[in-house]
C-alpha cells in the first residue's frame, strides 16, 4: 500500500528508545520502518510475497545528525527500488513481479563476481608488471657476448698456455665481438656468425673461419655449465657448415693424366694420399738429408730457429710447443720434456722422449741461456722466440718458379723479394726438389719418418705426437702404454736423423726396424 505519510527529519533525528522498552519501530509508509533496539537500530523494508512476509534489512540508522540523515536517504531509495521490483508497471514497460531477496541475492552473486574478476584482473596485472620489471633486471644483469668471453678468458683462458690464450683473444676480437660482442647472450645469434665464416673461407682463411666458430661454442657451452646462458641457447648447437668437397678441374675424371700430373708434381707424389694443390706436406728422406747436411749448416739463420728444426723433426712435437719450451720442463739427465696440460690442445700432460740427436739440440742452447725458455729471445728480455718469425725465416730462403709463371712475372717476384733485407743473400737456400714446405710439416715428416723409416706403430705414432686417444676409457687406465716402445721409435728416428745430418741416407733394413709388438685379431 502506497505511502500515506513519512517520517519527518526532527522526528528521525529525535527516535530514541523509550526506557525500559525492548524494541521501537518506526514506519516511514509502505514497508520501510526505522527499527530500534539496546544493540542496534537500523532501516529495513517490510513486504508480503506469495502469502508469506518477509523483511530485509537496508542499513544502519547512525549515531550523528549526519549519518542519519545519510542512511535515510538510502533506505527512501532502496525502498523504492524494492517496490519497484514488487509492483513493475501495468502498462507493460517492466517485468513480471520479483522478490527484492531473490533480486539482491543476484546482484550480490553478479558483484562477487565482478570484484572476483577485478581481483583477478589487478593480480594479472601486478604479475605482469612483475614479469616486466624482472625481464628489465635480467636484461640488465645478463652478460653481453663481450663479457661472457671476459669471464671464460679469466676463468678458462688464463689456463691454457700464454701464446694459445693469446690466439683466442685475437680470435674474439677480430672476427666475434664485432659481429655479437655488444649484444646481450639471449640476443646474439648463429646467423651473423655464419656469413662471417663464408666470408672468411672465401678469402682462403679456413683455419680461421674454423676456430673462431670453435671458439665462439666453447664459450657459450662454457657459460651454459655455469648457469651464465640458458641450455636451449642456439648458439650451443653452432657447428662448422659442411664443406662441399669439390675436386679441381685437372682431377676430374674426363681430364686427368697421370703423367701430366708426375710432371708437375715430381715422382716424389707417387705412394703420398693427398688433396691436390693443398698446404702441408712431409719431407721427403733425400729433402731431410740434404736440408740437415748442407743446408741449415749454410744458413745464417739463428741458431735457435735452427735447433726448433732438428727438435721438431727428433720429436714430432708442436711449433708452438718447441718455440715456448722452458727449461723447467727438460730433464736432460732423464732424457725427458714433460710438457704440462696448460700447453697441450687435448689438456693433458705430455712426455717426450729425448733422443741423443734431440737431446743435444738442447745441450746447444745451454750455451745461450740467459732466462726460463729454452729458445730465448734476442731482444727481449724474459720471453720465447715468436714461431712466426722462425717460420718467416724459413719462407724467406725460398723461392720457386711456377710452371705457369712468364719470366717476367718471376723476375718482378724475385726483384721484390730482393726489397727485403732479411735473408736477401739466402733467398732460395732453403728450396726443396718437391716444393715450398713450412715450420708445420716438421711435424708432418717426424710422423712419416716415424711410419716408414723407423716402421713404428701407428699407435705409437699417435702418442708421440700426442694426438687424441681412440681408446677412450682404457686409455685412461693403461697410463704408461707404449711407453718404451715410444722412446725406442724416437731414438731409432734420432740416430736416423744423425745419419742425415752426415749426408748418409738411412734405410728401413732389418738392422734399422725395430721389432714393435703388433695388434692381433
């Protein structure tokens, strides 16, 4: 029933509870009453539904002036939208009647709802700015590719022998930080790097190409073992591209002649596997005999580049060994260098059997000794002979005329050459009837002289020159495998060098072989 008078504001401002009284209430007009007891006072709204009555309760009633008058308000409006629900109007434009219960219980299950997705909303976002904010902090911790390799070369670098370590700085700065030394580890990628290897072997740098991607994996595998990069980096899985060998146009089938190629190349070829027209070679026997008796006796190079040349053909070891050796590592009186695992590519401790040819190249330089290193530099205090320049040295006295060259192109070469005051007077002194060969192919013809003078095994061979062991896991519990028989084949090769060294040819008879024990089944 509608309204027929309301409370007035001094009569809600003076509603008090008489004395001794449990309840008052209050009516305001159709349903909305002002109910008031010792513990609360509050506004509610009366009504009948489906016969029954029922009561909801709206606010408050408030203790100041102010608080009443604001909660009335609310409750005249909360009523009317109660009756509202109740009695919708007959001319159509509202619903069927509802239950302001049923209508407040919906609402409230719609507004938790709500204030469940705005929580869910606020959390989204607050993890999101968190995300955001920890991808700024890892992004300015995380190491750029520069810094990575600061901390491999402090780590890992400073283990590895002084010229090695210098090699791969050199490496990274030249050819990998310009490409993705800047960049953060997460961004640098194989693709840079790629190209650069394209470019590098185009211009004929295959080593180079080769170890600076070498390099570059070592690195970042080193990182991702130290939690530094993220183990699905695809810089872990780099590898070298496949090489498509193509053979050259003279040793295509259609065009190949076996005696233009004995022609060019000499008889020297006959028996040696190899690619054609590739660097690196073993000297022949009569090239040995004759560089040892005649040649290095006739040169002015120096002394120590000459005994690194008669050391490195008396023990097959490294040039970067032979040029660094320090006389802390020799035992002249044990016939024994043992070069520790900091100098040794497979990082491994090596021992070298000094033969009486090897060990007198190092008697000789007892008689210069002036500092830690064997092969001391001239002009330097406390510091090895560069292997370049010992290699420079052995360039430089050499000097051939290519069969496809005018003499006028090789007089341009030799008037340059002549340019030069290094080894002017000496500039092919050090030709060989079968070509250029290098400080490198030392070590090439002690393995060969190993394998056909001396007839070593080849895995005899293989130890002397202190290459990887095939025999992975027993190989790490046979520690003194092939020991004698390693100094046995290097004391052979020795007196054979002596023999050289003599202007006599050695040979491989039965008084010159010795007996190694052979693999059966």
């Amino acid at each position: 029933m509608p309204a027929t008078r309301l409370l007035t504001a001094k009569e809600i401002e003076n509603a008090k509870l008489p004395a001794g009284e449990a309840e008052l209430v209050l009516r305001d007009g159709d349903g909305l009453e002002l109910r008031l007891r010792p513990r609360n006072k509050q506004w509610r709204f009366r009504y009948s539904w489906n016969g029954g009555r029922a009561a909801i309760i709206i606010c408050p009633f408030g203790e100041t002036k102010a608080e009443r008058a604001q909660s009335t308000k609310i409750a005249r409006a909360a009523a009317d939208q109660y009756r509202a629900w109740l009695r919708p109007p007959k001319d159509g434009s509202g619903t069927e009647p509802r239950d302001p219960r049923e209508v407040l219980a919906a609402a409230a299950v719609e507004r938790q709802r709500e204030e469940e997705a705005e929580r869910a909303r606020i959390e989204a976002e607050e993890t999101r700015a968190k995300a955001e904010r920890e991808a700024e902090e890892r992004a300015a911790a995380e190491l750029t590719m520069d810094e990575l390799f600061a901390q491999w070369d402090a780590s890992h670098g400073v283990m590895l022998a002084p010229h090695w370590r210098a090699v791969r700085q050199s490496h990274w700065r030249c050819h990998v930080s310009p490409l993705v030394g800047r960049l953060k580890v997460s961004q640098a990628d194989r693709a840079p790097l790629i190209k650069h290897y394209d470019r590098l072997k185009k211009a004929g740098k295959d080593a180079t190409a080769k170890v600076a991607l070498a390099l570059v994996k070592q690195v970042v595998a080193w990182g991702a073992d130290r939690a530094l990069v993220d183990e699905s980096h695809p810089l872990l899985h780099l590898r070298v591209p496949r090489a498509n060998r193509i053979a050259g146009k003279r040793q295509s089938p259609d065009s190949f002649d076996a005696a233009k190629y004995l022609a060019k190349h000499g008889d020297g070829v006959i028996g040696e596997d190899a690619e054609d027209d590739k660097a690196g070679r073993a000297l022949k026997l009569e090239e040995v005999v004759e560089l040892l008796n005649k040649k290095l006796p006739a040169s002015s190079q120096a002394e120590t580049g000459k005994a690194i040349i008669r050391l490195m053909l008396a023990t097959g070891i490294r040039a970067s060994q032979a040029v660094a050796l320090r006389w802390k590592w020799v035992l002249l009186d044990r016939r024994v260098i043992i070069f520790p695992a900091g100098t040794m590519k497979a990082g491994k401790t090596h021992h070298v059997h000094l033969s009486d040819y090897a060990a007198a190249q190092l008697a000789q330089m007892l008689e210069f000794k002036t500092g830690e290193f064997v092969f001391q530099a001239p002009r330097k205090a406390n510091a090895h002979v560069r292997r370049d320049n010992v290699g420079t040295d052995i360039s430089k006295r050499q000097l051939y005329k290519d069969a496809s060259a005018t003499d006028e192109e090789f007089a341009a070469r030799v008037a340059k050459r002549m340019e030069s005051r290094r080894c002017r007077k000496e500039t092919d002194l050090y030709n060989m009837p079968f070509g250029k060969w290098t400080l490198y192919d030392l070590r090439r013809t002690a393995a060969t002289l190993l394998m056909g003078l001396v007839a070593a095994d080849w895995d005899v061979v293989q130890r002397i020159l202190a290459h990887a062991d095939p025999h992975g896991v027993t190989g790490r519990y046979v520690r003194f495998s092939a020991w004698d028989d390693r100094c046995k084949a290097l004391d052979e090769l020795g007196r054979a060098l002596e023999a050289c060294q003599r202007g006599e040819q050695p040979s491989a008879d039965s008084t010159n072989v010795i007996g190694f024990a052979r693999k059966t089944g």
